[in-house]
C-alpha cells in the first residue's frame, strides 16, 4: 500500500512536461529535446505501473523498483521546479534595482550558468530513469491501462438476516428507522414519490446491522406486502439490480438472460400495487442518472412504499435521499465494551479475569464507537489469555496488526481504494498529523497547495477553491468530521481509525510525532518537547514538509537547531514552526528556492525577519501573526511575488511604506494584534485578487483606507475588536461600490452607531452572511438593509441599544436564518406572534431569538 502513489506522481510530473509553460521553458533554455526524453521515459515506465502496484504484494522488489520510481519523479518534479522558480526571478529582476540585478547576476543566477547546472541535473535525472527502465524487465510486467475492482469488495455480499442479540446499542436507532417507514406522513410512497432515507456512516459503523434489524421488525414484517434487500454492486448496474430485485420480490431466477425490457415486465408484474420495503445495502453509485434510472423503475408500487439505502458517502445520500439523512452515531462506550467483552469471552468468563477487562477497556477506546474494529479486535483476542498479547493489541496502532478480509482496515480501505487520485494523496497526507488532532480547511488547503497537490481540469480555478472542494469531498466520503464551522474557514478531525488506514497507504513517506523510518520521509511531524525534535534522522534530502509542534511548556527555542534543519532539508516546500520562541530565524532560511509555505506563528520572541526572506519568490504562504516582537516587516517583502496568504502581527504603526499594496497576487490578507497599527497603506485597491481580508484585535486603528471599496474580488470582510476604528470617517469613503462581498464579521466597534452604506449597498446583490456582534452603541440598522436580496443569514449579538429591525426585510425572501441575541429591546421587540418587529421575521425558517445578556457566539481566533 504505501506504493500505491507511484502512477499518480508519475501522470503529475507528465502532466507538468506537457503543459504549454513548459513548451515554453523547454524552447526559452533550448531543453526541449531533453524534456522530451524525459517524457518518453517516463511514458515507457507508467505503462506498466498498474501491473507493478497490484503484484508488489507478492513481491518486495516491485516495491523498492517501484520506490525508486517515484524517487525519480520526485526529482524530475524538483528539476522542473527549478525552472519555475528561474522564471520567477527573472520577474523580480525586471522589476528590482540596477544593485539587485547585478547581486542576482553575480550570484550565478545568469542564463549560462543556470543552463549548465540545468543541463547537468537533467542528465543525472534522465540516467536514473534509463536504469529504472532497464530494471523493469526482470519482473515481466505487462501493459495496462485500468485497475482490477478490487477483489475483496467483489466478494462483499450482505444479506437480510442478522441475530438481533448480536447487535448492541442500536436500540433507538432501531425505533427511528421504524418510525420513519410506519409514518404516512413521510410521503404516500406512490407514484413518483416513493421516500428514500438513507443511512449514512463511516465504513464498519454499523449500518447494515441496523438497516437488518429494521428489515427483521415483526411490525416492518407486517406493514410491507414485499420486503426486499439488495446488495448493491460498487458499479451500480442497473439491470443487474433488476434482477436482484426481482429474484428477491419473486424467487425467480430465470431473468438472467433477459434484455432491460424483459426485465421491466416482470419487475412491473412483481411490484405493481404493492406495499414494498427496498433496502439497497452499500451504495457507491454518485451518477444521479442511474439512481433516477434505477428509481424510476420502481414508481409501479401501491401506496405506503418505501426505500432505505446505506451508504458511507454524504454525497450519495444527497442523491438518494427524500428526506433529511440519518447520520449514524458511533457506540457509546458503554455498549462498545458490551459488545468486545461478548466477543472476547465466553459467558461469564470475563468475571475470571479482571485485569484482561482493564486492558480491554484500553482496546475499547481506541475503536471509538465503531463496531466493526470492536468486534475485529474482540475476535482477535478470544482465543488467547495472556496479558501480554492483550497489551500488545492495546498500544499497538491498528493498521500494524494482522487483519482479516472482514475486518475493520479492509472495511475502511474500500473507502480509499474508490478515491480518485489526486484525493487519495491528499488524504494520505493527513497522516502527518497525530491523532485527534483538529486542523482547519484554510490550513489544510494552503499544506496541500505548497505540496503541489491540488489540481484541476479547469486552469481559472483558484487553488483556494480546489482545496475547499476536496475537504468537503474527504468529509463527504467519511474520512473527515466536522468539529466546527466558522467565518472564513470550518475545524476537521479524523476518527482514530481513519488515521490509522492513512498512516497504512504511506508507511515510509509521512512520519508523525517523532516515528523516524529508514525510507525516504517526505513529510515529518516533530513534537518539540520530544527527543527527536533535537536530533533529526540522516535520511531528510527529499524532506519535503517540516511542521514542528510546540506549546506553551515546550516550545522550539534553538535558533541552531532550525539553522541545522534548513541545511539538512533543501527541497522543503513547508516550514511550520507554531509558538516557537527563537529570537532569529537564520539567514540561511532565503536559500530555501522550492519553500511555499513559512509559518512562525505565535513565536513572541522574534523582533526581526533576515533579509533573504524575500528571495523567496516561491512562497505562497506567510503566517507571521502572534509575533507580537516584530519591529517591522522586511522593506523588499513586495518581491515575495508569489505571495497568496499572509498573516501579520507587527509594532508598526504605520505600513504606508510596506510594499504589502504590490502582492498583486495575494487572496488572505489578515492583521492580527497589531496594537500600536494606526493606518494600513494606501493603493489597497491594487491588490485586486484579495479575497479575505480580516483586521483582527488592531486597538489604535483609527480608520480605513479608501480603496477598500474598489476590492471588487473582495468576498469575506472581518473587522473585530478595534477598539477605536470608526467605519464612517471621511467623506471619501462614501459613494456605491461595486463588490462582491459574500460574509461580512463586524465586531466589538465601540464607535460605530450605524452600518455604513459603502460597505454593504456596493454588495447588495451578493452579500450571504452579515453578522453584526458587540456593536454596543450602534442604535438604529440601515434603511438601505432592504436592498440586500441575496441575505441568506443574519446574526445580532450583544447590541444593547438596537431597538428595532429596517422597514422592508419582510421582503428578503432568500433570508433562511436569523439569530439575535443579547438585545433585550430587540429580542422583547421580536418575539413570536406578540412582538411589534415579528412580521418583518416572520417569513424566515430558521429563528433563534433570546434576551439572554450572557449569549456569545464562537469566532475563529
């Protein structure tokens, strides 16, 4: 598994070889021939690489081959990067000084001297690949374009029956799901509308044990003419599933030879005017087509039908489903250890041994509510009584013990195995995280981004909004749980065990918590109070991502120590080092050419960043907020050209001189607790890709700059706790805009008394979210507020003086939620039915109105 890459890096770097920039690169340094050899070899390489991956089990010398491979692309990927970046600083020397041109030119940077080195490093590439190549031979690999299914899901086949004692704690579910098909109200189950729930849940949950104790219900029996229960192919033929159906609704099983039309005679002949429940046991299907195909064949019943699908995918369930889905919970704990000491032990046999209980309540933990891995671990350990074997399997990380074709790991990997590419990288990624750790989509999306993982057919996409769309496809799928939603970007975790499948597809790439292997680590956490964050392992050349974790008791303190992993770890695309506390990040940080991604957050020591910073034409990312030393940023930071997101904590009180206005490629702009920061800079309108912008705890920041209001990509606007800020300053100010802006956060502003009319009425036509919070002395809301017609949800918090809502939002008809709270004029004012603003709200479908003074809402700090 942890080759399961190799083709995909492989079609990535093909990818990059064939695009029309590097036909252009390839003419412009005269490479061309050279990238064409490149390809081909590669070519040859990649046509057996679906043979190679699928006998590599069977054979450890297709995985190192197969290792080196990807070794080899990876340093293609390296070559090319280095063109890229070439062309980088060739834009910055056109637009930097004679002094910096002549420095660049010196410093070996000059077009012949980069040709020869270029030319060099392309031949020992090349060489590498030709033995690679040569080396394919001995393992008489065959040509192959497509994937076999997977064997072990073909073999999957549920069925009705289940032994009710058998399933723990589902008791209520139970009642739900039976609820559900009894009511006449959830549709009349004729005709076009037949209701469809499905159950959704990560794989080995449990929701095909509960879907057959629904099934098995004597009132279910009783209540449906037919019950038919159908285990659905991964490919979801359709008239494959017709004749399931039928031979399940019939018991005939002469239609095999039957063409589609055949078949709906005899379906229609089976079902018309009969009560039916279908349950459709593990849907992979997400092409609505088939699923309208498959649905409208079954219109032909009598009233009360119904249908219930499971399904890992919430993707899935917004295909199938009528009515909202039923997420299923996890175990308790409590039936969790009911359940393992059932499998563990024979009847009363656990009283015997109490302290096997005491360590099967370690195991029990570790599965998290998920009964599949109870009952694998429960059965594993029942025929052994040996404490150590027991402790053994509590400490040890599920994906290390042996696990059988039913067990919990393969359960989870059919999951990943109907990933695409592109999202099986970046999930296997986040085994580079521990466990239990929550990390945010904007974090995630800008790792993923520095790592070069994030593509896409459509090159007008926005990298920002890829990595969006492939966080709600892993949570769509189960592989992440949302722990909460915030203004500019929502907090994830994985559940232990889907951490585990991750740490299993990339054994030898991703290292966590200070685990150093002897393979080529690519991405490596350290724990800074740990022993091996002083003492890096030898084999970190390709090292790739370096996130170093630190806290308040412990925290990464040697400047010496990052001057070591600098040196050691030349082709780093990340440098995370949250809540450090060195003075000086060493110069020697601005020979990092391929570096993307530089975090030194809440490091409260460093007063100044080196000069070289800004060689770094490469990074996209900058995250310098909570570095409450810094006297001020670097004066060359407008050469940071590729520059996307940037986080700033600074003593300056002004940045009119920053250069931040020539970021003409930046999308997140956030100042954060720059106490002393009284002006931002002028131009700001040059920065016209800005997307977020966030002015966060800036206490003496007395007003905005005017081209705030020509940010026409402008989509989310956060201005909170700026103590002294007065939104209406300067006439300049005013007039219409014409924006985009999608959310709006304004809170804790002493001074405002009213919205004003440049920030809103430019985005009246755009703007979703508004929330207005610890605005104590605004009193009045905008008559204007009418005119925002794509207002989709309001929030009012702790503004005590606001009496009454505008004339006219009884007329915004996308309003769908509306929450005020900590208004005790307001919230009497807007009570159900009795208070005098409630008409105006009245329309709106979701209301949450308090008078409650000690209401506070969540923000992302």
């Amino acid at each position: 598994m942890a080759e399961a890459f190799a083709a995909e890096v492989a079609a990535n770097v093909l990818a990059k070889l064939s695009s029309a920039a590097f036909q252009q690169i390839g003419c412009f340094w005269d490479v061309q021939d050279e990238f064409e050899k490149l390809r081909d070899v590669l070519m040859a390489i990649k046509a057996v690489l679906v043979d190679a991956e699928e006998q590599q089990n069977h054979n450890r010398e297709i995985t190192l081959w197969l290792q080196k491979f990807k070794d080899g692309c990876y340093r293609v990927e390296d070559l090319l990067d280095e063109f890229e970046i070439e062309a980088l600083r060739r834009q910055v020397m056109e637009r930097g000084s004679s002094r910096r041109k002549v420095s660049r030119f010196l410093s070996g940077s000059n077009s012949l001297t980069f040709r020869l080195r270029m030319g060099r490093k392309i031949k020992k590439v090349k060489d590498m690949l030709d033995e690679i190549e040569s080396n394919k031979s001995r393992f008489h690999l065959l040509e192959r374009h497509h994937r076999v299914r997977n064997i072990i899901h073909g073999q999957r086949e549920t069925y009705s029956f289940v032994k009710t004692s058998d399933v723990i704690g589902r008791d209520e579910d139970k009642e739900n799901m039976v609820a559900f098909l009894m009511n006449p109200t959830d549709g009349d189950g004729e005709g076009d509308d037949i209701p469809v729930l499905a159950i959704v849940g990560i794989g080995g949950i449990g929701k095909t044990a509960l879907a057959q104790l629904v099934f098995n219900d004597e009132r279910v029996k009783t209540h449906f003419w037919l019950r038919i229960w159908v285990c659905v192919t991964e490919d979801f033929d359709v008239k494959q599933l017709m004749i399931k159906i039928i031979k399940s609704a019939t018991g005939t099983t002469m239609c095999k030879d039957m063409n589609k039309e055949e078949l709906h005679k005899v379906l229609r002949d089976g079902l018309k005017a009969k009560r039916f429940l279908i349950v459709l046991d593990d849907v992979w299907n997400e092409d609505k087509r088939k699923w309208i195909e498959l649905k409208d064949l079954l219109t032909i019943g009598g009233q009360g039908c119904k249908i219930i699908c499971t399904t890992r995918s919430h993707k899935v369930a917004a295909i199938t489903s009528t009515v909202p889905q039923y997420d299923l919970e996890h175990l308790s704990y409590e039936n969790s250890l009911s359940l393992f000491l059932r499998l563990a032990f024979k009847e009363g046999e656990e009283v015997q041994h109490k302290n096997l209980v005491r360590i099967g309540e370690g195991i029990v933990r570790k599965c998290k509510g998920v009964a599949l891995a109870v009952k694998t671990l429960g059965s594993l350990l029942c025929s052994t009584r040996v404490e150590y074997d027991w402790e053994l399997v509590r400490d040890s990380e599920i994906w290390k013990l042996e696990q059988k074709e039913n067990d919990i790991l393969p359960a989870l990997k059919l999951s990943y195995d109907h990933l695409p590419w592109h999202l099986k990288q970046c999930f296997a990624f986040c085994s580079v995280f521990p466990t239990d750790f929550e990390f945010n989509s904007l974090q995630l999306t800008l790792l993923w981004m520095a790592n070069g993982f994030l593509q896409s057919s459509n090159e007008n996409e926005e990298p920002e909004d890829i990595g969006n769309r492939y966080i709600h496809e892993l949570w769509s799928r189960s592989f992440f749980q949302q722990v909460e939603e915030g203004v500019f970007y929502s907090t994830f975790k994985m559940h232990d065990l889907v951490h585990d499948l991750a740490l299993s597809v990339v054994q030898n790439e991703v290292n966590s918590f200070n685990h150093c292997s002897t393979g080529n680590v690519r991405h490596l956490w350290l724990d800074a109070s740990g022993q091996g964050a002083s003492t890096l392992p030898n084999n970190l050349d390709r090292l790739q991502s370096l996130i170093i974790s630190s806290n308040e008791e412990q925290k990464a303190s040697s400047e010496s120590l990052i001057a070591d992993y600098i040196s050691r770890s030349k082709h780093l695309r990340v440098l995370h080092l949250v809540n450090s506390s060195f003075e000086q990040l060493p110069n020697s940080i601005g020979y990092l050419k391929h570096l993307r991604y530089l975090s030194i957050y809440g490091n409260g020591n460093i007063e100044r960043l080196p000069i070289s910073i800004c060689n770094l034409q490469s990074l996209q990312t900058l995250l310098l907020g909570g570095c409450r030393g810094i006297e001020a940023l670097p004066k060359d930071i407008r050469y940071l050209i590729s520059l996307r997101t940037l986080c700033i904590t600074t003593k300056q009180a002004n940045l009119q001189e920053s250069g931040i206005e020539c970021l003409s490629s930046l999308r997140f702009l956030r100042f954060y607790a720059c106490g002393n920061l009284k002006y931002l800079f002028e131009d700001m309108q040059r920065l016209t890709a800005l997307r977020i912008l966030v002015i966060d705890e800036c206490k003496n920041l007395v007003s905005l700059p005017p081209g705030l209001k020509y940010l026409t990509a402008l989509q989310i606007l956060v201005i909170s706790d700026c103590e002294k800020l007065d939104l209406c300053m300067g006439q300049e100010l005013e007039g219409e805009q014409a924006g985009s802006l999608r959310k709006l956060f304004i809170r804790g502003l002493p001074k405002v008394v009213s919205l004003p009319q440049w920030i809103l009425l430019g985005s009246a036509k755009t703007l979703q979210q508004l929330y207005i919070i610890g605005l104590e002395n605004l009193s009045t809301l905008p008559r204007w507020f009418r005119y925002l017609v794509s207002l989709q949800t309001l929030g009012i918090v702790d503004c005590p003086k606001l009496l009454s809502l505008p004339q006219g939002m009884q007329q915004l008809a996308a309003l769908k939620q509306v929450g005020i709270t900590g208004c005790p004029k307001l919230g009497k004012r807007c009570m159900k039915q009795t208070g005098e603003e409630w008409p105006k709200i009245a329309h709106v479908p979701q209301l949450y109105v308090s008078n409650d003074l000690e209401t506070s809402i969540t923000y992302d700090e």
